[in-house]
C-alpha cells in the first residue's frame, strides 16, 4: 500500500490569524493581519521585546492576577508592574501611567482580601 509521504519540515511554528474592529466604529472599520510564525520570531525573553510587547503583556498578566491567577505561574503584581514600566516607552496621554496606578490599586485591594482571610 502506498503511503503518504511525510510533509516537508519547516521552521514555521503557528500560523496566526487577527481580525479586530476599530473601537467605536460603527461602520465595521478594522483590519486583519495573517503571518506565519517562525522559529526566528521567538525571543528568549521579554527583555528584547518591544515596549509595546512587553506593556501588552503586562496588562494581560493583570487581567490573570484579577481573574484569580490560576494561569499566573510565578507571576505577581511586582512583575506585572516591573514589565509595565519597562514597556511604558511615550505615554503622551498619560494612560500607561495610569494603568499602572491599577496595578497599584488592585495589590492594594488583593492585599485587603488577603489580610481579611487570615
């Protein structure tokens, strides 16, 4: 019998797809990108990712302290806060600095919860 012949190796690792809407857009405004992605995409830390990377994932890692954690590995609100401000790169209306006012208050009030359970 014949066999299929295995697919040729590659170096592409995902194939990602993004659709979005502008926000407030009523008229369906938005955009896609799709790319490959390949073994030379990867970094082996944040530290050469770009600002906007590295804020990005600073606000998702607070999304996942705020939803419990249960993802977070060893990430707490001193490392979302140390990425934020490693990747607030221009902040010229202020809104990154503002996040990281969030940051603050949601330690504080995690900080409550916590103190209240002991």
């Amino acid at each position: 019998a014949d066999r299929d012949e295995p697919a040729a190796l590659s170096d592409e690792l995902a194939h990602v797809r993004v659709r979005w809407l502008a926000p407030r857009s009523g008229d369906g405004e938005g955009g896609r990108i799709e790319r490959a992605l390949t073994v030379d995409d990867v970094l082996p830390n944040l530290d050469r990712a770009s600002d906007d990377l590295r804020f990005a994932a600073a606000v998702a890692g607070l999304g996942e302290l705020l939803r419990g954690g249960r993802h977070a590995g060893t990430l707490d609100y001193a490392a979302v806060t140390a990425l934020a401000r490693d990747g607030r790169g221009p902040d010229p209306d202020g809104e990154r600095g503002a996040f990281l006012g969030l940051v603050r208050l949601a330690e504080a009030q995690d900080a409550g919860r916590v103190a209240l359970r002991d």
